[in-house]
C-alpha cells in the first residue's frame, strides 16, 4: 500500500501543466532535464534532454534569491499549450506555419518588445522577460525557444557576433526569426553584412544551427558580463569559462574572458584571451582595443600603440580607442600625437566630459599648467561630478602658486570621492605649507584609513605632528613609516628629532644614524647633541 501511494506521488510529481481544455502532454514531457536542480546537472545531460527553460531558470533563482524558477515554467507551460489550442482552432500543424500564430501571441497580444539598448543585468534572464514583457536578441530568443521545446517545433538559436537570433529548420523549411523585431524574418546575407561576420574559418560558431547547451553556452556569455556588471568577479570568472569551454569557437567568449582577468590583474591570461577572440573574429575593433589595454598594463607601449590604430583601421569612430591611443602617446611624451588623438574623438563626440579632462591631463603633463586649467572646466561643465577634472585643476592651481584656488580643487574632489587618496594628500600638503597643522593631520589620517600601506603618507603624519610639538604622536607615526617601509631615510631622521625632544637619546642616536646611512644629510651639531646626552 504504502508503495502504491509512493509511485502514484511520483507520477502526479511528474505530471506537466495541464489545461482547462483537458490534459494532453506538451512535446518536452518527460525530459531530464525538467528535473535538473544545478547547471552542473544540466551540463551533464545529453543535448536532447536537456530542457533550455528549466536550465537557465536555475541560473535566475542563483542570481536572485527572489526568483521562483518552478512559477515560471508553469507560465510557460500555459503559453505554449494556449498556443497549441490556437494552432488547432486554425487547422494548423506544429510546422513553420505556427510561427506567424506565435509572433502574433507574443508580440502582437502579450506584448512582449524589445529594449533599445542591453544596459540592465536583469534584462538577460528569463524571469525578467516573462515578468516585465520585454528583453534584448538573446533573452527574447531563449523565450521563443522555450515555447519551442514545449511545442515540438525544430528552432535553433543563431549567433552572430554581438548579435543571437532563432532559426527554423526541419531541413525542408529553414528561415530566420528575429525576436527584436516581432518575428521578421531576415536573410543570413543581411546577418553576415550587418554584424560582420568572420569568414573563412569551417569550425566557427557563427550562423549555425546550435544545440541547447551550446545556446546555453551564449548564455553564460552574457551572464558573466551581468556579473561583471555588479562587481561580482568570482561569478563572472566561472560563467565565462563555462561560455568557453561549451564554444571555444565564440570570439565574444574569449574576449569577455580577456576583460575579467584584465580586471583581476591576470595580463597574460587576458592577452591569451584576447589573441585567441581574434584569431576567430580577427576584425573586431573592441578586442583590438582590449587587447591594446592589457599590452599597455603590461608597460608594451608599441604593442598597445598598434592594436590601438588597428581598431581605429576598423571602426574611426571609436572613442574608447582614440582615449587610449592618446594615453599610450602620453605616456611615450608623444604629446602632440596624444592631443591629435583627443581632438579627434571630442570632434565625433563634442560633450565627452572625460576626453576634455583627458587633455588637461596631457596639458599638465607638458607642464603647461594655464592650458590645462581651459579644456579642465569645460569638463566640469558638462559634468560638474567629475572628480578626476577637479583634481587636475587642483594640480594645476598648486603649480602655478594659486593655493585657494587649489584649496578649492581639492575640497571639490573630497565632496564627490571623500576617498581619492591623492586629493587627501595634496590638500595635507597644502595646508601644511600653510601651518595649518590641525588641518593636515585630520587628512593624511584619512588617507591612511585610505592606503594603509603607504609609508611616505605616515611620514607626512609624522611631520605635521613633530611641527606641531607633539612627539609622542609623531613618534608613533614615524615609526608607522619605517615599519612599512624601513629604507625611508627622513622617516628615521624625524624618529632621531622625536625621540630626542622625548629624551629617549639612545633611540635618538641609533635613528640618526640609519638615516645617516640612508643618504640624510645630518649635521654635526646635532650629532653632538645626541651623544652629550648618552651614557
């Protein structure tokens, strides 16, 4: 008995959604991977048991806790069996003459559209698309080909660089379904011509037909950018190498791969990356310029200065690359270059805030300071929070001898980034030229909560403490110094002074003469001093 009850559980358990219309199985009935619980799961599936819906619904319930994954299914499972009853209300088989039934459902009835631009993490997943009726190419066709499966219809995702459409192909019938477009249908020339895609090479991905996982594969591409998105880089590396090791052949992988281990630091795994992004798709400007950053990392000028003309060969439009030439040139003291670059990109772009902030950088660096201060506040105009403009007028003001305007700058930094350690420092610096000790002690303490591991930032605190007649705290600063970094030669010499006021004389002399030794001039007076004073 207790058995009987058991399996009848299991088979209710088992059971898709069923209609009012009475109970007949949609097409994915039975699949294992209707009951896949982790990606890790799914992953080990054959392809034609996996179910597209169910997998990168677990993906949404990891990436919220919010997300119900099972809710959502039944909602599919409704819209396909509402479609199918339309499909038979019109005499129509389960053939590419449902498409047109099922755009005018979706898009037509439902209203489901597409966004304008993919700027929102959330729009990727298929918990958002169901919920708020709109997503981009690639959340929009994982919709289309979860109704597919439930229906039986042979769809397969498409992907062409920067762009992921739905085919359908029963190898009589075989047309192209764009879902940014209600369902038009677009030829494979007019994907090839528009998103440029690479040809010549027989073992690409691009504009084939893909299995499941392998759309799952474009998927995780697209997932570790969303992760990237919001700062959690652990995520985005375990997405991204899953989107690789499903399409080693997708560029887009590769160089999304190159952005996260250029962001952790990692400069050969990224060029590694980057180079094999662009043996597959070797015309991609974005890469190029990628590629140019982590050879600039790298401190390969000439190697970043090339890949930089080679995206600027392919796109000259290209703002981000015409920044990054000019900061290559910049960095060579190729300055006349570098301003060329500049002009160039604020001609396309002409209210680009950080390329005008970008050229006082270059004119500051020439030392022409009055030059600078010019494309600087036209930057401010345009965004009065850029903080790195304020502190290059900041910059500019102290070497030009303007200390309350350079006050001003720097106070202007600290109330959008309390946290620039350069602008805490500076303004110290300033106010302790001024003798305005206080004032400098509360923000080189900052900046030490800031950067803890900056010796030469103690030395300053040391400093305005000793100038201020405190020994004790400018003996403990001090030695801060030291402690970080022992071979600051000043930090011991202000230990020597310290240590003396403070009547501890065998400290004193033994600092004085480490500073000595590290190259202090130390005059004899004070050396005398000291040892007057020794037992």
């Amino acid at each position: 008995m207790k058995k009987a009850i058991f399996l009848a559980i299991c088979v209710l358990s088992l059971r898709p959604a069923v209609s009012a219309r009475g109970y007949e199985p949609l097409a994915n009935e039975g699949r294992d991977g209707l009951y896949a619980r982790s990606v890790e799961q799914v992953l080990r599936l054959r392809d034609e048991e996996v179910d597209l819906a169910t997998a990168v619904l677990i993906v949404s319930e990891h990436w919220s806790d919010l997300v119900h994954g099972r809710r959502h299914l039944a909602t599919l499972d409704d819209m396909a069996l509402e479609i199918r009853e339309r499909l038979k209300s019109k005499r129509l088989r389960a053939n590419f003459r449902a498409i047109p039934v099922i755009n005018e459902y979706l898009f037509g009835e439902l209203g489901f559209r597409s966004l304008a631009e993919a700027n929102d993490p959330n729009d990727l997943f298929l918990h958002t698309v169901l919920d708020k009726k709109k997503g981009y190419c690639l959340s929009l066709s994982v919709l289309y080909l979860s109704l597919a499966e439930r229906l039986g219809l042979p769809l397969y995702g498409v992907v062409v660089p920067g762009h992921f459409f739905v085919r359908y192909d029963d190898k009589r019938v075989r047309f192209n379904i764009e879902t940014t477009s209600k369902g038009g249908t677009a030829s494979d020339a007019h994907y090839k011509s528009k998103f440029k895609v690479p040809e010549g090479n027989e073992d690409s991905i691009y504009l084939k037909n893909l299995n499941k996982i392998q759309t799952l594969g474009c998927f995780f591409n697209n997932l570790g950018n969303s992760y990237s998105d919001v700062g959690n880089m652990d995520s985005a590396l375990l997405a991204l190498l899953r989107a690789v090791e499903i399409n080693p052949t997708l560029a887009e992988s590769r160089a999304n791969l190159g952005n996260v281990y250029l962001k952790q630091g990692q400069l050969a795994d990224a060029i590694y990356e980057y180079e094999a992004g662009l043996k597959i798709n070797p015309e991609d400007p974005k890469t190029h310029n990628n590629l140019g950053n982590a050879y600039s990392e790298r401190g390969w000028m000439n190697y970043a200065i090339s890949e930089y003309l080679r995206s600027l060969e392919l796109d000259p439009k290209f703002i981000d690359a015409h920044r990054n030439l000019a900061i290559a040139y910049a960095k060579q003291e190729r300055f006349g270059q570098a301003v060329s670059q500049l002009r160039l990109a604020l001609s396309l772009k002409a209210d680009d805030a950080d390329c005008y902030g970008q050229l006082g950088d270059v004119y500051s660096q020439m030392g022409e300071h009055e030059k600078a201060i010019v494309p600087y506040k036209k930057a401010l105009k345009l965004n009065p929070r850029l903080a790195e403009a304020h502190y290059g007028l900041g910059v500019c003001y102290g070497e030009m001898g303007r200390v309350d305007d350079e006050i001003r700058a720097y106070k202007g930094v600290l109330a959008i980034n309390p946290d620039m350690l350069n602008a805490l420092v500076n303004l110290g610096n300033v106010y302790f030229g001024q003798d305005k000790y206080d004032a400098a002690i509360e923000l080189y303490e900052r900046a030490t909560r800031v950067e803890p591991g900056e010796g030469m930032i103690f030395y300053n605190l040391g400093a305005a403490y000793s100038n201020k007649g405190d020994y004790k705290q400018a003996v403990g600063a001090y030695s801060k110094a030291v402690e970080i970094d022992e071979n600051i030669g000043d930090a011991h010499y202000g230990l020597a002074f310290g240590f003396y006021q403070l009547k501890n004389y065998n400290l004193a002399w033994k600092h004085i003469k480490i500073a000595e030794e590290l190259g202090v001039k130390v005059s004899a007076d004070q050396i005398k001093a000291i040892k007057r004073h020794l037992r």
